[in-house]
C-alpha cells in the first residue's frame, strides 16, 4: 500500500510538472481534452474487464448521475481549473494548495453530513495549513538569470 501511494504522488507530481510547459502553447481546456484522451486509453481495457465483470444490477439513475459528475465535473473542469492555476502560477504552488483537500473534506463533511470534527482533524488541518504558508514564503518569480515564461495562453481558444 505505502509503494502505491508512493508511486501516486510521483505520478501525480509528474502529471504537474510535465503539464507547464505545455500550457505555453495550449489552452488548459486543449490540455485537459488531450489528458482524458489520454488516461481513457490506457484505462479502456481494465475498465471494460472490471464493467464487464460488474454486470448490471449496479445500473440506476443515481449511478450514472455519479458517473457523468466524474466526468465532467471531477474529472473535466477540476482539470481546466488546475491546468488553468498552472499556467498562472506554476506547478509547485498549486501541488501546496492541494494539501488542503484532506481538511476542506472535514468541512464539507461536517456542514454537508453533520459529521463532528475531532480535535486530531483540528490539529491536522492546523499542520496542513502552516505547511503551506511556509512553503509559500519562497519568492515569487523565476530564479535569478533565467527568463521570465510567456503569458498563459487564454482559457478557452477560439
């Protein structure tokens, strides 16, 4: 479990760091288009195996409605947006802010589900925020003698 988690967080930094330079020459709408081309087919044949052998009884409308949420909304716009804060203000700094989704979780839960808070969720979410601050102390800009990089390109493209 610990190497697979290991290995997400490399994939998942990798998937950052890879996708700024991209977005000098494509929209973060283009970008994410390709992405999920990209992650359908390399997920085509495990998925269609694991559907298959999930038969139908799982079929209903709240499902699908689950379904197209992932989709688009998960899975589509969070990309745009990420690929979007990317462009603005590089890959390091939105991988900081997405140390928050374990406390905004907490949060949601308890005004969405009525769930309490624990004092250790308190004290976690103190932990995840000053890590953030401090890591947001580094200087903005490029480092010294290299090249301001160019304008993102536009959200949408005509």
């Amino acid at each position: 479990g610990d190497l697979l988690t290991l290995g997400a967080a490399i994939c998942w930094g990798s998937y950052l760091a890879l996708s700024a330079p991209l977005l000098a020459t494509l929209s973060p709408l283009r970008l994410t288009a390709w992405a999920i081309l990209a992650g359908t087919v390399v997920m085509a044949v495990p998925g269609s195996l694991q559907l298959a052998a999930a038969g139908t009884a799982w079929v209903d409308a709240a499902a699908l409605a689950a379904i197209a949420y992932s989709g688009i909304v998960a899975g589509g716009l969070a990309n745009v947006v990420i690929f979007r804060a990317i462009a603005l203000v590089g890959p390091s700094r939105i991988a900081n802010l997405q140390l928050l989704v374990p406390a905004l979780t907490v949060l949601l839960a308890a005004a969405v589900l009525g769930e309490p808070i624990l004092a250790g969720q308190v004290v976690g979410g103190a932990v995840i925020v000053a890590g953030i601050l401090v890591a947001r102390r580094a200087p903005l800009g490029p480092p010294p003698g290299r090249r301001p990089t160019p304008e993102p390109t536009p959200l949408l493209e005509a």
